[in-house]
C-alpha cells in the first residue's frame, strides 16, 4: 500500500497547498521566459520544497504544456498526464537528476554526477535539471567544485537546490541562486487538505481531529498526512479526536485550563496532583509542556490584546474565556504570565534532555507557584509586587 503522503503528493502548480507567493513567481517565470540558472528553494521539512522542484522540472519539459506556450497560451503548468510528466513523478526522466547531497557529500561524488555530465546535452527534452536535496550537507570541498558549473552551466541545464538548513550553504553559492522560502503551511489549509485525504480515501472523521494532527504537524503537510494515515490504522478506518490526542499526547483545553489556573491560584499541590494524573494516564510530559506553553500563550495575548475575537479561532467566546483566565493572575497579569511562559519553554527545553523530565516539570510549576523559592531577579520582582499589592 502506498503511504498517503507519497500518493497524494502535489502534481501540478495547481494542487501544491500554502506556497502560492512560490507558484506564482515560477508561473510568471516560466511563461515570460526568464528562467534561472539556479534556485534555493529552503524552508522548514515536509513544505514542499523537493515537490516544487520536480513540478518546476514538470513544467519545463512537459509536451502539452511546451506546446501550449509555444501557441501563446497563458498557461504553463504541467498537465501531469504525458510521458514526460509520468518519468518524472516516477524519478526515471533521463534529463532530471536527483541527487541526495545527505549520503553524497564529497568533492568526488559532486564531480562524478554533476560536473562531468552537465556538459552533455539532453537527451529527451529541452532542458536537464539537476535536484540537489540537503544541499547543506554537502562538504566546502564540493560546494567549491560545484561553484565554477553553477556560476557558468551551460544554456540547457538548470539547478535546483534544497535544504532545510540555508545557513550552512556558502555565500558564493547562495549569490548565485535566486532563493525561495518555503513557509509552514497554516493549520487551516493543512486541515482542508486533510479532509480532502479523507473523502477521497473513505475515512470516517470528525473535525476536531484534523484540526489535532493539523497542530502537531507544526506546518509540515507531510508529517499532517503521516499522522492521518498512523490515525486511520489506530482507528480501523475512523479518525477521531480521542484517538488523535490519545496518539499524540495531547491534552484537552480543559486539562490545561486546570493547570492554568492552578499556577494563578499558587497551589503547589494541585499542580503536582495534576503531572501526577498525566503519568498515570500515559501521557507525554514533554507535550503536555509545549502544550500548556501554547494555552499559556493564548491567556497572554487575550491579556495585551484585551481579548480580541479576530486574534483566535474561536472567535469571542474562546476571547472572553481567556481573558478571565487571565484575569486570575492577579492584578499585573501580563507582566506574571510572561514569567510564566518563559519558565515553561525553558523547562521544555531541559527535558528534552533530561533523565526525569518530571521532576523538570515539577521543579518549574513550584518556581511559578511559590517564587519565595525562585532567586532569579524576575522572582523577585513579582514578589516586591505582591508586596506592593
């Protein structure tokens, strides 16, 4: 059985999801006639940016597309259906090269593939494009060996370079490429696409789970249709919401609403009754932290933004019950529940390497708690407001 993500991988400029600022410059691109010699598509894993290159490569060398221009036609985008399109999408096209820098790295595996075959013209179409994923991985060596073929290719060849890492490309790569940032796909368009998967799939789901795996997908729609094809094994064909956070680790409003206002309220023994029934239950205290930062979060900008309905998708029903959560911490809340997020994400960061990360979790509900016991000077200023108060 082919994996979801794999199946439903964008085929055209059309279908790709949250990337149009991309698709619409390579549409003008390539109908105006101004190509590149060389692109940096970068961005956060599982946006598209290896799938854009293969549609970029599409519309380069597909027949109905080539003949649809050369006619005058408005359009460029790959049908999808000829041969060109179907060699490609199978990674059998003998004009477009991929390469994986990750387990090819050095200066030898770079002259091999690339620098003594770009020379030689294409064999089926008009241009040969090289797709150089993890390009980062690469060693100086070979980005040096790379530099004089990408500063000067030949007519017929165009690059296309990948990486989740940009940082470590040198800066006489990076000024020879025209760069695209892929963004993190919003939860919303992740979330249609997700119930697009399962219509067409026959899945039985309800809203709230996809909305679930939408969250924990952090604007990657591959890791979004991994965890949507783990739920529809889990639940023998259904995707819901108790199975979606009994997977994940994520915990309910309700949950963390409790522990929110356990915090406001000081009570220490709440606070450790409530990690007590997350272990108990199973659950990921590590998630249950980035949760409980995220909820925080939200109580913070319901605070400053004096509950806004636009800022949060519940609109003023969920703004209105944030910002009585937030009113619970007292008379200066924004100033305490700014204390109170970054105590959470440093202890989210300690755990992730931690070898009790509950004892991490239970030392930073104390420090919020009680901050008597807390000598750094954000403790003590909450406590010279207390006084003040």
């Amino acid at each position: 059985m082919e994996s979801l993500y794999r199946k439903y991988r964008p085929l055209t400029f059309d279908s790709v999801v949250g990337q149009q600022h991309i698709v619409s410059t390579l549409e003008h691109a390539i109908t105006e006639g101004r190509l590149s010699h060389a692109y940096l598509f970068c961005g956060p894993r599982g946006t598209g940016k290896t799938t854009m290159a293969r549609i970029l490569a599409k519309a380069l060398l597909c027949r109905n597309a080539e003949a649809a221009r050369a006619e005058g036609a408005s359009g460029c985008m790959p049908d999808g259906t000829c041969e060109e399109c179907e060699l490609i999408a199978e990674g059998n096209h003998p004009d477009v090269y991929e390469l994986d820098a990750a387990s090819r790295t050095g200066v030898d595996n770079v002259r091999e593939e690339i620098i003594n075959s770009v020379n030689f013209a294409p064999v089926r179409g008009k241009y040969k494009i090289y797709i150089i994923d993890e390009v980062h991985m690469l060693t100086t060596a070979a980005f040096n060996a790379l530099l004089k073929t990408l500063e000067e290719p030949p007519a017929h060849v165009i690059f296309v370079l990948c990486t989740t890492d940009p940082q470590k490309i040198l800066e006489t790569i990076l000024s020879r490429c025209q760069r695209f940032d892929f963004h993190r796909i919003g939860n919303e368009d992740i979330e249609h696409r997700l119930a697009y998967v399962c219509e067409q799939e026959g899945f039985d789901y309800d809203d709230e789970a996809l909305a679930i795996v939408a969250r924990h997908a952090k604007g990657g729609m591959r890791d979004a249709l991994s965890t949507l094809e783990q739920l529809s094994v889990f639940g023998n064909g259904s995707v819901h919401a108790d199975d979606a956070r009994s997977l994940l680790g994520e915990v309910s409003d309700q949950i963390l609403g409790e522990f929110s206002r356990a915090i406001a309220d000081r009570d220490v023994a709440e606070l450790y009754g409530l990690i007590r029934a997350q272990v108990e239950e199973g659950n990921d205290l590590l998630e249950l932290t980035r949760d409980l930062v995220a909820h925080v979060r939200d109580v913070y900008v319901a605070c400053v933004a004096r509950a806004r309905a636009e800022l949060f998708e519940g609109g003023s029903e969920q703004a209105e019950a944030l910002a009585a959560e937030a009113a619970a911490f007292g008379e200066h809340p924004a100033d305490r529940l700014a204390r109170v997020l970054t105590v959470l994400d440093d202890a989210a960061l300690e755990m992730r390497g931690a070898s009790d990360v509950r004892l991490v979790l239970e030392i930073a509900c104390t420090r919020l708690a009680r901050p008597e016991a807390d000598l750094t000077i954000e403790a003590l200023a909450e406590r010279v407001a207390r006084l003040e108060a």
